[in-house]
C-alpha cells in the first residue's frame, strides 16, 4: 500500500491537489523539451508512478467538503501500466502532454469524463468500459499499441480530432459494438495506420472522419459492417488507402463522400445492402477497387462524373431519388427541367454507369427506367429499356443474337416502332422503281386487274394485302422473281416485330 512519505515530490504535488481538482503542471515552458511525442526524455522531476494516478482515482485521497476532486496533470512522464480494470471512478480525469510509457487499462470499468490530450499513449484497452460523459483523445498519439473499445459504452462524444493512432497489429481502432449516444470525432488531421474497426457500433450522434487519412496494409481501412449510425461523413480530403468497407449498415440520415480523396490502388468503396437516407457520391477522387452497392436501398442518391465513372456493382440498388451535382440541365440529349436536378446527366450517361458494372443485369435498368417514368420522362425511360436489351443481346446464343439486331434495326426492340414505318416505305419504293422498269406475265390472260407496280408491291409486302395483284401476276425474269419473294419474306418479318414491339411498348409504358 501506497505511503505518503514514500511518495516523490511531482506525486505528492498531484496526491495534494487532487482531492480539490487543481492542475498540476509539471512542464518546463521550452515547446520543444515539452513536446510530448518527439521532444527529448523527461527525468524524475516530471515523473510519475501509474500506480499513484490508479491509487487517487480508485479512492486513497478522499475528496474534502466543498470540492470535487479530479485528477488534472499536465506535462508528466508516467511509469507504469495505468490499471483501472473493473474499477468505479467517481472522477473525471485530465492528463495534458503526457507520456504515458505503458498500455492505460480501463477493461470494464465506470468512469466519468475521460480526456487525454496531446500526449503519447502505448495503447488504451477500454473493452466494456461505461463512460458517463466524453472520451477525449484529442491530438494524442498511440504508438505501437491500440485503442481498444469493444462493447464500450460512452454517453457524450468521442473525440479523436487530431489524434494519431499507430497500430503495430492490423486494426489501430479495435471497437466493434461500441455504443456512442454523442458524435464521433476523427477529423481535424486525424491518422490512422491500422484500420478502423466498427462492426455493429451504434453511434448516434454519427461518426465525422472530415479530412482523415486512413491506411491499413493488413486489411480494410474502416470496417463498420452492419454498424447503425446517424450521419457518417468522409468528406474534405478524406483518404483511404485500403477499403472503406459498410455493408448493411443502417445510416439513418447521410453518408457522404463529398470530395474525397480515394485515389491509392487499394482504395475501395463497399456499400453492399446500406440502407441510407442521403448518399452524397460525389469523391474528387474514384476508388481503383471500385464501388460496390449490390442490394443498398437508398432514399435519395446524389453523385458527379467522378463517382459514375469508378466500377461498379448496381445490382439490386434501390433509389427513390436520383441527383447528379455536375451536370448542366441539358446535357446528352435529355431535356432539362427548371427544378429538376434530379435528370441532370442525362439517360445515355446514367447508361453509361449501368454499363460499367460487370456482367448483364436487368434489375439496373428498370430501376433506372423506373425513376425516369416517376418524373415524366417516358422518352428517357424508353431508352434505357432498349439499352437493356442490346446489353442482354451480348449474352445470348449467335442466333438470338442475330434475330435481335434485326428486331433493334427494325423496331427497336419494341420502343422504336416507326422505324418499321421507314422500312416499309424504303421497300415500297425500291419495289415500285423496280416492277415499273419491267413488265410482268398475266397468270390469266384477260382476268384480274390491270397491273400497278405500287399496288404490287403493297401486297407482297403486307401478308394479308388485299389488292388482288400477287394472284393476278407473275414474273420470268429471275432477278425481279427473287426481289419478290424476298419483299413477301421482308413483310412478315416487319409485321412480326412490328406486332412484338408494340406489344412489348404498350406492356412497359
């Protein structure tokens, strides 16, 4: 047990102010002999035993009457594995451009407002912790060990701002389950090497990495898969050399990745079955690893040229609302509307994204369509349906490839049907000019209607024509015989994709 008189003059300063929550300043004055991280070693003037710090939090200097006691220490070298495993702190704590030479170990314990300031930290292991208050590791760096907050429950914010974490294992933040009711703070130069590791976390006041730079060679760089958050920002310059990966996160309100940086080869974005009120798409920088959002359900999605043109996964995604930030109201084609910038980027654009998505799937398409129709642009709508049968085309057996680019040259696949219209007049008039230059053979001599090369050539071209001259006449020559026989074969090919296509149209708009 810890004796007074075998305390050292820096611990007996902290045992005597502690019980009135005074500061004990144990710094020089000289910025860089004072610098925490890089400045040089610190002797017994500025050290202090772990053991003295556990010993007051822990009750061995009660507090007097009037005062709230607090352990408040800046500028100290702490020796010693600071143990608080399965403690009851009543207290709050403050160290301030410390050293902490050894792990800080809080495994289970309930504590009040913790802050850790612009110190260097071994690691902290926070498993289970209950924190009544804010957790404040601001412009602190933890070098060679964790911060471990598994199933850590902490009632105000946590703050990471500025903080840098150097893990010397795969994860530098080791917090699945953590529940936050404050927001969480990991912006303002905040670094990690390790990843980020959030499965399940619960943060309700939402996760902030503005500006963040994340790299994990071991793994993902943030892992929050299934993790329910309010508003998770990675925007402002954020950077991931490693994937960012959420799949069936719930977000409740934004996601957003408003110009960041995710440019490095192992960069990926992984939002397979998000579920999201607003995803803001729009990165200065595409992910190499592309972007994946199999089976997400978003409310509203937003993205830029830079989010379109990463890969893609698409199937199954599922949008209410669709916004492109960088386009000008009229662009590819589509008709800008005043109001409206949810068509901005236009359909062939949009198909364009569909299209950088591995493999045929229809499910992209008729969401796609399905949008445009909601806004009024059936023209649009139409197109991406045709853009989804010449995609589906390219998987099919050579044959059925064959018939549909006849039925796409002649109908469109059913949503441009008067282009059987211009066919049919192309062939009526090559007919006319043709049967005019020749002179055909009666099949009766002195029976049937006189003969007329456009009446003709309706009836070989309609199968059920009825103006009696494909009965009435024949030909001998052999050139003029075949070009019949190939208008009788043209017409009921152009009346069966007329008849399918526009079927198919009335079925789909």
């Amino acid at each position: 047990m810890l004796q007074y008189d075998d305390l050292t003059p820096p611990e007996r300063a902290v045992w005597d102010a502690f019980p009135e929550g005074r500061l004990v300043d144990l710094r020089s004055g000289d910025p860089e002999e004072d610098d925490a991280v890089g400045g040089p070693a610190w002797g017994a003037g500025r050290t202090v035993r772990a053991e003295v710090l556990a010993a007051l939090l822990l009750g061995a200097n009660a507090a007097r009457p009037g005062a709230v006691a607090a352990l408040n220490l800046t500028g100290a070298r702490i020796v010693g594995r600071l143990d608080l495993a399965g403690g009851d702190i009543a207290h709050t704590v403050h160290l301030a451009s410390c050293r902490l030479e050894e792990t800080v170990n809080l495994r289970g314990s309930a504590t009040r407002t913790i802050r850790i300031t612009n110190c260097r930290v071994l690691g902290i292991e926070a498993q289970m912790v209950r924190i009544e208050g804010r957790l404040e590791l601001s412009r602190t760096t933890l070098r060679g060990g964790r911060l471990a907050l598994t199933n850590a429950h902490v009632s105000g914010e946590l703050d990471l701002n500025g903080a840098t974490l150097e893990a010397d294992g795969k994860w530098a933040l080791f917090a699945g389950g953590l529940v936050a009711e404050g927001a969480v703070f990991c912006s303002q130069g905040f670094t990690a090497r390790g990843g980020l590791r959030l499965l399940g976390a619960q943060l309700s006041g939402g996760l902030f990495l503005g500006g963040a730079r994340l790299a994990n060679p071991a793994g993902e760089a943030l892992l929050a898969d299934t993790a329910t958050v309010s508003t998770l920002e990675l925007t402002d310059g954020f950077a991931a050399t490693a994937a960012v990966r959420l799949r069936g996160a719930h977000i409740t309100n934004r996601l957003s990745l408003r110009g960041a940086a995710l440019g490095e080869p192992g960069a990926a974005l992984d939002l397979a079955r998000v579920q999201v009120a607003e995803l803001d798409l729009t990165p200065a920088l595409a992910p190499p690893g592309g972007i994946d959002l199999r089976s997400a359900r978003v409310e509203v999605l937003r993205d830029n040229e830079t989010g379109r043109t990463a890969r893609v996964r698409l199937e199954g995604l599922v949008y209410t609302s669709l916004h492109a930030d960088d386009a000008p109201p009229a662009v590819l084609g589509v008709r800008g509307v005043r109001g409206e910038p949810g068509v901005r980027g236009g359909a062939a654009c949009r198909v364009a994204w569909i299209r950088r998505s591995p493999g045929y799937s229809p499910q992209p398409y008729e969401q796609l369509a399905g949008w445009y129709r909601l806004i009024g642009h059936d023209d649009d709508a139409r197109l991406v349906l045709l853009e989804k049968q010449r995609h589906r085309r390219g998987t099919l057996h050579p044959v059925a490839r064959i018939w549909g680019r006849v039925f796409d040259a002649t109908v469109g696949y059913g949503y441009r049907p008067w282009r059987a219209g211009g066919w049919l007049i192309l062939l009526s008039l090559i007919g006319t000019l043709v049967f005019e230059a020749h002179t055909p053979t009666a099949n009766k001599k002195g029976e049937g209607p006189p003969f007329s090369a456009v009446a003709y050539t309706l009836d070989l071209l309609i199968p059920i024509g009825g103006f009696g001259q494909r009965g009435a006449w024949h030909w001998t020559d052999p050139a003029v015989m075949g070009l019949s026989y190939a208008l009788i074969a043209a017409g009921w090919l152009l009346t069966t994709a007329v008849v399918a296509g526009v079927t198919r149209s009335l079925n789909k708009t």
